[in-house]
C-alpha cells in the first residue's frame, strides 16, 4: 500500500524537525534523572503573610514630577510626596484628583494636564493600567488642544511606558507559569532538590503583579511537596496559606476544599479554629471591598452623567468621591480576577507595537523641540521593549 498519499507535503520537512527538538531536549536540556531518592529541600518554610499589604516600589522620579506640578500648596504638596514615597497610591491619586478638579474650576488647562499626566504615571505604578490609559488620553487631549508639543511629548512617552509595563508584566507572568509547572514537574517526577526555594520565588513574583490565584496554587503545589517529605506540619501550614490568598480574593469554594484536606491531629483544635478565623476575616474583608468597588463604579458613572450635562464642579465631586471609596480598598479587590496567562502574554504582543508607536510619536515632538534628556529616556524605554 502506498502510504505517501497519506502524508501531507509538508509533514516531509515538519516531522523530522520535531524528532530533533525532542532528542535535543531529551539528551541535553532535560532535568536530573528519574529517581526514587528523596532528596533534602534545606531549612523549614517560613510561613509569612506579607502579600497582605504588598506593594511595588516607585521609580518614577517623586521630585521632578511634583516639582512640574508645581503646586500653590505646600502642605498637599507635602502630603502627596510622602503618600507617593509609601507606595500609598491610591490615597495620592485621590489628593490630585482634588488638584485636578481646582485646575478645572479655575479653568487652569496646564496644571490639569500636567496632573492628569501625574494621575497616569501613578496609575501605572500602581499597576492598574486601564486607568493609567484614561488618565494619560485625557491629558494628551489637552497638551494636544493647546498646542503644546512638549507636554505632548510627554504622553505619548507616557503611554509608551505604559504599554511596556504591560508587556513585562505579562512576561513575569508567564515566567513565573513556567517555573510552577517545572517544579510540579520535579515534584511529580520524585526530585526535590531546589524546589521549595523555586517555590517560594514564584509566590513572591505573584503576589508583586497581583495574581493571587497563581500564588495560591503555587502554596498549594509546596504542601504537595512538603506531603513527599512526610512533613506533615509545613503541609497544612501552606495549604492554610492557600486558603487565605483564596478567601481575600472571594473563592470560597477552593477554601473549603483546602480546609477538608487539613489534618486536625497535626495541626490541632486551636490551630484550625485560629485558620478558620483568618479565613473568615479575610473573606468578611473581600466582601466589604466589593460594596465599597460597587459604590466607586456608581460614582464613577455619577461622574459621566454630570460631565455630560456641563455640570463640571458636581461631577469632578463624583470622581474624587470614587477614588476615596476605593481608597479604603485592599488591592487584592481590584486585582482579584486575572485573565489567563495566554490572553495576557497575546495581549502583550500589541503592547510593544503600541508601545512603538507612541515613543516614536513622542520622539519626533522632543526632537523638534530640542529636548536632548527626553529623548534619552525614550532610548532607555525603547531598549525594554521585547
């Protein structure tokens, strides 16, 4: 029988192809070889609870920025450099909204555009980048009216920056996925050298970008771990860990499942009852932050609704009112739901192109104007685009 006519053209060329990455794998970047060895995985885990109040470290220059605010006020002034210095950036955001909102009532475009561009390069260390994206248009609508091809500039290199934060996010993403499945892979496979220390890296990643659930799996793949060794007690104690990222971000179910896997003769009465009631604060916690994201939503929209009908001053009250309501909020309430590490890396791929784009934008503007340091960063922002 003639099998070839079988066989598509192009399996010809594909398939060998594929033999030869396999063999490369197999032969030179494999792991360690399959053994039943229990292997030593160092000290016992320090259990620790610090994505409670986890947040990124500012790099964006606090001085230069207040300094082109520059502000009539000393003491808000004050104020907003020591709430942005403490990564505290939603209570910030909040303190130039009001700025923003004087700016508009005083009808002073160049302090409203240059706090709206403060407004979105917070956003954007704060991690939430779709209101980073808001602030920062609004801006550029306004440098752009005005003619002002500096502060234009200055968006566009802005949205560029954006859009590169975007991409490394989703790239510290999809590493932190890859080393997960690897050391559920080692674990699998009977080999547990370096596997706690993997682990434990892939939860702090995660819980810096904001994807709890991935944090949450990943405790959840140390006790597995920790149940090969017969360590019985470091076990229970990251699957109680695992229960509490689930509980702050509402997924009870996975809580209760956790809680049925949990050893009372290991742990004890008091342990588990002491569990249950961090576990049942934190889900109380997620549940008020819900009511207060629903009311800064219904603000929000109060805010569109006045703007539409002209009635500026009762609007921007809306807006600063969203803000403090969200303020009194956990970042796990606006983080809790994350799209899938392949949206997210698909996503990304767009977020260089754009990112492209507005920094060329931008440097065709610092050019014209002859702004040599501008022009310098746009070429350290360029060099992070991958």
């Amino acid at each position: 029988m003639n099998l070839g006519r079988y066989i598509p053209d192009h399996a010809v060329t594909t398939v060998p192809v594929l033999a030869l990455l396999f063999a490369i794998h197999f032969f030179f970047l494999r792991d360690e070889p399959l053994n039943d060895r229990i292997e030593a995985t160092g000290a016992q885990p320090n259990f620790y609870q610090h994505w409670l109040g986890q947040t990124p470290e500012s790099d964006f220059d606090i001085d230069a920025e207040l300094e082109r605010l520059n502000l009539d006020d000393d003491t808000r002034d004050r104020r907003i450099r020591e709430l942005l210095e403490a990564g505290r950036y939603q209570h910030a955001r909040t303190l130039l909204l009001e700025v923003a909102a004087a700016a508009v009532l005083q009808e002073n475009q160049q302090r409203l555009g240059d706090t709206l561009m403060l407004l979105g390069e917070v956003a954007i260390h704060q991690q939430e980048l779709a209101a980073a994206e808001i602030y920062l248009q609004e801006a550029l609508y306004l440098t752009m009216s005005r003619d002002d091809s500096v502060g234009t500039a200055r968006c566009y290199q802005l949205l560029g920056e954006l859009n590169i934060h975007a991409r490394e996010l989703a790239r510290s993403a999809a590493n932190t996925y890859d080393e997960l499945w690897q050391a559920r892979n080692a674990i699998a496979r009977g080999v547990y050298q370096g596997v706690d220390e993997s682990l434990r890296h892939v939860i702090d990643r995660n819980l810096e970008i904001r994807r709890y659930g991935a944090a949450a799996d990943a405790w959840e793949a140390l006790a597995s771990l920790h149940d090969r060794l017969h360590d019985a007690y470091p076990a229970q104690l990251a699957r109680i860990e695992a229960a509490k990222l689930f509980a702050a971000t509402g997924q009870s179910t996975h809580v209760q499942r956790l809680f049925d896997q949990l050893d009372t003769a290991v742990i004890g009465e008091a342990g588990l009852a002491e569990a249950r009631g961090e576990v049942d604060q934190l889900f109380e916690q997620h549940q008020q932050d819900q009511i207060r994201a629903s009311q800064a939503r219904d603000y929000q929209m109060l805010y569109h609704h006045h703007l539409r009908l002209g009635q500026r001053e009762r609007a921007w009250q809306m807006r600063i009112q969203a803000s403090k309501t969200l303020a009194s909020t956990s970042d796990r309430a606006l983080f809790q739901r994350q799209s899938d590490i392949i949206a997210v890396l698909y996503n990304s791929n767009f977020a260089m192109q754009r990112a492209r784009e507005f920094l060329d934008r931008s440097d065709s503007l610092f050019g014209e104007q002859g702004v040599a340091e501008s022009l310098a960063q746009n070429r350290d922002l360029e060099a992070r685009i991958y």
